[in-house]
C-alpha cells in the first residue's frame, strides 16, 4: 500500500536538494552579518569604556571619548521622530481610513513609496536647499533632523498604514453600523490594535536614522566642536560622521579608535531593532483576535 | 404603523443592478423574514436601509426607503439613523475590547459616560442576548476570545445596546450551533414586543419559524411578498417560490 514509487523517489530526492540548496544561500547571507560583527567586537570592544562614552575626543580626535558625538545623534534622531512621527502617522491614517481610492490617492501612494528610493545625498542637498538657506535654520540640529525625517518619513507612512489595513474591515463595519463617525472608529477599534504596528515602523526608523551620514554631512553634523551644542540651531557631532572622520580623514589615528566608535554605533542601532522585535513579539502575544 | 418602507427600490454597483423593483413595507413589532439564495441582493438592501452605500461608493441606490416615515436617502444626521437600527452580521464581530466594553461601546459612543447607567444596559443587553450568565464573572475578558456562538450572541447584544427600533440580522445562525440558534430565536420572539426586526436568512425553516410576513429574493428582484406561511402552504404568485421554499433548487 505505501512501496515507494520512481515518481516519490523523485519528489523526495528534489525535495532534499531544494532543502539543501535554501539552507546554503541562508548560510551565504548570514555570513556578511557574522564577520563584521565579529570583526568589529574583536577589534572594538577593547576601545569601549565608561571614559570612551562620556567624555569628548582630545589630541586632535586621535585619543579621548565619543560623547559629544553619542550625544549628537541621540538628539538629531529625537528631533527627526519628533517631526516625521506625528506628519507620518497622520498622513497615513488619511490614505488609509479617509481617502477615496482614485488614481489621485494611488498617485501620492506611489510618491511616498518613491521618496522612500530617493538617495540620501539627494536628500542632503534638498535639505541644504530647503533648510539651511530658503528656512534659515542655518547648519543646525534642526536642519539635519528635518533632513532626516523627510528622508524617513515613507518608513513611517508605509508602516502605519500596513498595521492600519491589518485590521479586519469587519471591525470597521461593525463600529460604522452603530452610528460611530470615521474618526471614533479610528480611534476606538482601529487605532489601538494597529499601535503595535506602528510602533515598529518608528523604531525601524530610529535605526535607520542614527546611522545616515550624507543627509547630515552638509545640513548640521560638524567634523569637530570643542563645545556641546546648546539648542536645535547650533550644529552637533554625530557619530556616523565621527565615523567617517576618524576612520579616513585624520592621520596618526590609532588603529582600534574607528572600531569603537562603529561598534558603538551599530550596537546602537542592533538596541534598537532588537527593541522592535521584543515589542512584537509581546504584543503579538497580546493580540486580541 | 409602517416602520420600514420601500417603494422601488434599486440597487446597483457600478454599471451591474444587483437588486431593483422592490416594493414592500414593514410594520412595526413585525419579524419580516426575506429569503432567497445567494446573490439576490439581500444584504445589500439591508446596507441601502443603514446607509452603508456612503462607504462604497460604487455603490447606486435609486428609489425610496422610508424610516419612520422619513427617507434614508436625505436624512441629514446618518449616525443618528444608525444608532436607531442594529444590525448583525453573518459572522460574528467580537470587537478587540473586553466583553463589557463591547456591549458598552455604542452608549459610549452617543456620550453615555456613566458607570452606573452602562452597567445596567451591559447586564441587560447581555442578559436580552441569553448571553449574561455564561460572561457574568468574566466581562474584563476579551470579547473576540469567546466561542462562534457566544461571539454571535454578544454581536447581538452589542446590537441591543443601541437600543435600536429596528434590529437587521443577516443569516446570524451561519457560525452557531443549532442550540444556540434555537436560543437566539427565542429571544428574538420576546423582542418582537419592543422593536421591528427583518431577518435575513438562507434557512426558509427559520424564516417559517419567526418570520411573521417573507419576501422572497431571486436574482436581483423581489419575486413574492406575503404572510410566511402562505409561502409554505398557501397560495403564490409565482410557482419558483413554492419550489424554493420546498428545497427544489436554491
């Protein structure tokens, strides 16, 4: 009743290879992963000290600390959310609960979706353009982060707008036939269970904001300050240019000083994401439906 | 009185008429049953007596509805006739909220703010629902964790809490088991006494059982209209209603 036939043995001799094969291109991408990460904790984790975090960098950036550079970037990406996450979401909430399904909407769908393709210097040279000259904010915090949140907004936008459309149409309906306006069902039913979602989407973007370099090169993000910035128009550090600098653009560096900084960097933005699946995974534990 | 009326009534989405020629009325503490197979338009008429046709806007309604007297079509305050008519759906919706919340949302949603006035209509509700003394000790509980059927019944409850003049139920029993339908029907006799209700349905057993007056729907009319047991054993108009209630196709 179960002798294997020529034809199982087929399907079970591809079925194996087809395994084998997936696994070998999975091994292939984790490998990249593994090697800078080990390259840069072998070489890096020396570097780090309590010193090396909180005090600024002396003898002409070869010796000393990070900080005004840490500093820099946890303000210019606080700033950038403060910008991109109340503009995003609320764009995001219109195109999904508000706007009629026309080629108008399917047109700023697509540009959002664009903008997101856009590459970063050209945002650069926009918020050269747009912030630092026609605004007047100067090279400033604030002109970098409104750099940056322009350039992260779509990350936002798309990621609201996917946990808004995961919530079942019925629950839409359900609220809508009790006489419930659009905007109380948004904010009774279709809000609270799309939170989760939208959560994601901003601390993806915070990763991906601290670690830009381009878009704050020209707008905010200075090679060296001797002070800490005292507001959103003075310029900062930031370590993703400290990055740069330390690693191409001053001579007698010691050679662990760039790999401290990059593993303080990525393990910055590896926070942040590992953030971001915890938070899912409890609330994916927590979901109601 | 005349609760509900429907005075050529077409339906349409886009250039394709699902329903037209509909012509009836309902009287108030009636149970008007409309039967019909699948794509006859049923649950697009219930949609064109709520309204809903103003979240499709492929969707085409032509012809009077009458509510109270009033028709649907120009009534300004649309959240206001809604509020006046339940509805419940095939499947039920548990909304993502505990039991009480869910019962105590349309109050909540026409400004009802105190405790002690949303705790007495979730009990009743609830209770009106056959529903309270299975979720009494348990109403901080999320709804959308209960079974099919108790979903079902807190859907109606739900719909209940509207206080609603006309309560639309659209083929309810598809997800419950027959003891908790033969429940809900009872239920459903004791509240002919307070409100209107139309019954959609696929099961003409049903209908025959509660339905006071049935419409018959057949691919996009109202082929038959008359007292429910006409349907069955009396005389009708037209001979596909007898072989459909007779289960000869459908």
């Amino acid at each position: 009743m179960f002798e294997t036939t020529s034809i199982n043995k087929k399907n079970i001799t591809q079925q194996k290879l087809v395994r084998i094969g997936l696994g070998t291109m999975t091994g292939i991408l984790i490998l990249p992963v593994a090697l800078i990460l080990g390259t840069l904790i072998y070489k890096g984790a020396p570097m780090i000290s309590f010193e090396f975090l909180f005090t600024g960098p002396t003898k002409g950036m070869t010796a000393g600390g990070i900080f005004p550079a840490l500093l820099g970037t946890v303000l210019l990406v606080l700033v950038a959310l403060l910008a991109s996450v109340p503009l995003g979401v609320a764009a995001a909430i219109y195109l999904s609960e508000y706007a009629p399904d026309n080629w108008f909407t399917r047109s700023i769908n697509l540009a959002i979706i664009n903008l997101a393709g856009v590459p970063s210097i050209v945002h650069a040279l926009f918020g050269v353009g747009a912030f630092v000259i026609f605004f007047g904010f100067g090279t400033s915090i604030l002109a970098a982060s409104l750099t940056l949140a322009i350039m992260t907004l779509p990350v936002v936008i798309v990621a609201t707008r996917e946990s808004l459309q995961a919530v079942p149409m019925s629950f839409r309906e359900a609220c809508w036939n009790m006489g419930a306006t659009r905007w109380q069902t948004i904010r009774r039913v279709v809000l609270p269970n799309a939170v989760t979602g939208i959560l994601t989407g901003v601390i993806l973007e915070v990763s991906r904001t601290a670690g830009e370099t381009a878009p704050i090169m020209f707008t905010g993000a200075a090679f060296f300050l001797p002070l800490l910035p005292q507001g959103v128009l003075d310029q900062t550090m930031a370590l993703s240019l400290h990055l740069f600098v330390v690693s191409t653009q001053v001579p007698n560096m010691p050679e662990q000083l760039p790999f401290g900084v990059a593993l303080v960097l990525i393990s910055m933005v590896l926070l942040m994401n590992s953030l971001s699946i915890a938070l899912r995974m409890y609330l994916r534990g927590k979901k109601k439906w | 009185m005349v609760k509900l009326g429907v005075k050529d009534l077409a339906i349409s989405y886009g250039n394709e008429t699902i329903l037209e020629g509909v012509n009836f009325d309902i009287q108030e503490h009636e149970i008007f049953g409309i039967i019909g197979p699948a794509n006859a338009g049923k649950t697009s008429f219930l949609k064109a007596v709520n309204r809903m046709d103003l979240f499709n806007t492929d969707m085409q309604v032509d012809g009077d509805i009458t509510f109270n007297g009033v028709n649907v079509q120009k009534v300004r305050n649309v959240y206001g006739l809604r509020r006046r008519i339940g509805v419940v759906f095939p499947l039920p919706v548990g909304l993502p909220l505990s039991i009480y919340d869910n019962v105590a949302l349309a109050p909540r949603l026409a400004g009802q703010k105190d405790r002690a006035e949303l705790d007495v209509i979730v009990e009743r509700c609830l209770t009106r629902a056959a529903l309270w003394d299975e979720v009494k000790d348990r109403l901080n509980s999320l709804g959308s964790m209960l079974s099919g059927g108790q979903q079902q019944r807190l859907t109606i409850a739900r719909a209940l809490s509207q206080d609603p003049e006309l309560l639309m139920l659209d083929e309810f029993s598809i997800a419950v088991d027959p003891v908790t339908t033969m429940r809900i029907e009872d239920v459903l006799k004791e509240l002919r006494d307070e409100l209107t209700i139309i019954l959609v349905t696929n099961l003409v057993q049903q209908a025959r059982r509660l339905a006071d007056r049935t419409a018959f729907f057949l691919g996009g009319r109202c082929v038959e209209v008359g007292v429910t047991e006409d349907l069955f054993t009396g005389e009708v108009k037209d001979t596909r209603t007898r072989d459909y209630v007779d289960g000869r196709f459908g």
